[in-house]
C-alpha cells in the first residue's frame, strides 16, 4: 500500500495497523546515548538520598529532572 493511500484509510477511520510493521518501528531521537557527567559527592548523596526516597534510581532521577527542565517546566 502507498502512503497515499495508507493516509487517506487512517483518515476515513479504518484500522491501518495492518498495514504496519511495528516490529520496525522506531521513535526519532529516542536512541540511548551515553554522556559522563562529574558531579560533586555532596551532589551525589543528595541525588541518592532522594532517590531513595522516591524509589528509583539514580540515574532516573537525574534523566527526569533534566527532561522537566528541558520541556520548560520550572523546578
């Protein structure tokens, strides 16, 4: 099926999943890339201690934070 016609299907309101291979499926900018980043120890525990506190981890905190921050949203 040509994307043409594929667009005006999922217009009408007709499933198209069909028509897709979600098993290529991939999001744009989403591939992981890995980053080093120094932080101070007193900045390390802090970030462990609340962590902790949440449940989560480190690094998942840090990604969460930076997202917030990227998307405009204040601290």
């Amino acid at each position: 099926m040509k994307a043409k016609e594929l667009d005006h299907r999922f217009d009408a309101g007709e499933d198209v999943s069909g028509a897709l291979d979600v098993a290529k499926a991939w999001r744009p900018n989403q591939a992981p890339k890995r980053v080093n980043v120094d932080f101070p120890t007193w900045m390390v525990e802090s970030l462990d201690k609340e962590a902790n506190r949440l449940g989560v981890t480190r690094q998942s905190i840090i990604k969460f934070w930076i997202s917030e921050r990227l998307a405009g949203r204040p601290a």
